[in-house]
C-alpha cells in the first residue's frame, strides 16, 4: 500500500500554512524551497531515503554473542548437567535456546559460576532483542516519512484532487505477510516432521514442542534429545523465531500503511501545506526587498 508514493523521488517537504498580514509590523523570513540558498534545509535528509531495515550490524552482534556464548558454555561443559551428546554441539545448541529465550531446561548449569555465565547470557539476549526492536521501528518510522513526503510532491505535481483519487484507487498490500505466514507454516511442518521421524515423538508431542518453540515458550516436557537432533534444532529454533518476529514486523507496517493514508489524505485535503502560498509570500518578500 502507498508503494507508488514510497518510489517515487523525493520532494522537499515545505512548510506550514502561513498568511502574509500587512498590518503586522514584524517582518517573518519564510524559506522556500525554490530558493536556492535554503535548498540543504528543504532536502530529504538522506538517512529517509533509506527504507531497509540495516540487517547487518544485528547480524554482527548476533555472531558476537553466538561465538562468546558457545565458547563460555564449552568450557563450562563439565558444570552443565542433563542429557548431552557431543560437546560443541550441546553447547551451541544451548546458547541458541538460550538467546531466543525458548528455554527448554533440557540443558542447565550447575554451580555458581555456571549458573552467572547464564544470567549474563540471558541478559545480553535481552538486549539484542531491544536491538533487534530498535532497528524494526528505525524501519518504520523512516518508510512513513518516505510515504508523506512523497504523497506531498504527488500532490503538488498532479494536484491535491488527483492525488487523492490515485490513494483512494490504492489497494492494501498484504503479499510480505501472507508470504512470512507460508513461509511459517512451511518451517512449522518441518520442524514437527523431524521431531516426530528423528526424535521419535507422538505427533501431539511434536506439536506441541514447535508450537512452544515457536513462541519461545519452551515446554521442557520434551525437546531435542539426538546430535542431529540437536544440530537442525539450533537452527530451526533461531529460524522459527526470527520468522515469527519478522510476521509480527509486517503486520505491524501493513497497520501503519493504513494509518498512513488516512493522515496523508487528511493532509491533502486540509490543505496543511500549501506550496503554493509559501512561494507567493515569498515573491512579495523578494519584490520589497528588490522594489
């Protein structure tokens, strides 16, 4: 939804409705966006012009934790008690279930130390999810802004009356979540497949051990309990739920991309700004100064 809007260059955004008043004997300054002294103010900033999600300082960080975490857990291997099977294995797959926050208890230290390493872990995962949150709302904040502005140049290019029919003709775009949400199903049948086939389980148990997983519940009834087990665990744990938080992301922008159209129309059609009253007060500035 909005994504012709969200394409096209960028315009200057302008400025507020403001009226010339003659009897006013304080003299305003309005900028205008055709002045070319004024032309940096007036600019997109470029950081807007951005509207990906900057993936990659997430994944360095993730990486970072990865690595400290499994290498603490490893040396720790001694302390940590319940059912194990090889020891790079177990201490990876540990601290993926521990930094997703599923948790499932099939592993857990043993002693004080251990037991701090942990905490740490689990508060470090903590903050990686608020990054994690942080870089979704840049996301968003910076597409809505990329919307507006755009919507504004529409309106002032082909008029505010046509560009108010070309918003109403606008359809909802709902592909992204509709594509997340088969790519869930489809990592959710896996998930179960392999639990039922390599660990054996009864398909309600499967069940629901991915639908806790998922969620990021962690049942601890039953879980991954085999070396290959253990290895496509790690890495479905941290797919699922980095599939689920990415549905929650576009759901959250298709509800924004509806809010946005009703605030951009009620922009348009109040008329907040008026390019073209800001640039004849500007000609009348121009015209005493030169007069």
């Amino acid at each position: 939804m909005l994504g012709h809007f969200n394409s096209m260059p960028m315009a200057a955004a302008g400025s507020p409705n403001l009226t010339n008043d003659e009897n006013d004997p304080k003299e305003t300054t309005i900028p205008s966006c055709k002045s070319n002294s004024v032309a940096a103010n007036c600019a997109v900033p470029s950081a807007i012009r951005t509207v990906l999600p900057d993936l990659k300082e997430l994944g360095k960080y993730y990486g970072i934790y990865t690595g400290i975490g499994t290498l603490c857990l490893l040396v720790l291997k001694d302390h940590i008690r319940g059912h194990k099977t090889n020891d790079f294995i177990d201490s990876l797959y540990m601290c993926v279930v521990t930094m997703t926050t599923v948790g499932y208890g099939d592993l857990y230290p043993h002693g004080i130390v251990p037991e701090l390493v942990c905490c740490v872990l689990i508060a470090a995962g903590m903050l990686l999810f608020g990054i994690a949150v942080k870089i979704a709302a840049k996301y968003l904040v910076f597409k809505q802004q990329a919307v507006l502005l755009n919507a504004l140049h529409v309106s002032r290019k082909i008029g505010p009356t046509e560009a108010l029919h070309e918003i109403e003709t606008l359809k909802i775009d709902y592909t992204k979540c509709m594509i997340s949400l088969a790519v869930m199903g489809v990592h959710f049948v896996i998930g179960v497949f392999v639990l039922c086939t390599v660990e054996k389980m009864e398909f309600e148990d499967a069940f629901y051990c991915a639908i806790s997983t998922m969620t990021t519940v962690g049942s601890g009834d039953e879980s991954f309990s085999s070396e290959f087990g253990r290895a496509f665990g790690m890495i479905w744990v941290f797919t699922g739920t980095s599939c689920v938080g990415q549905l929650f992301l576009y759901i959250v922008e298709v509800y924004m991309d509806i809010e946005a159209r009703k605030f951009v129309k009620w922009v348009i059609t109040n008329n907040v700004i008026d390019v073209n009253e800001i640039e004849t007060i500007d000609d009348i500035k121009k015209e005493k100064v030169y007069g």
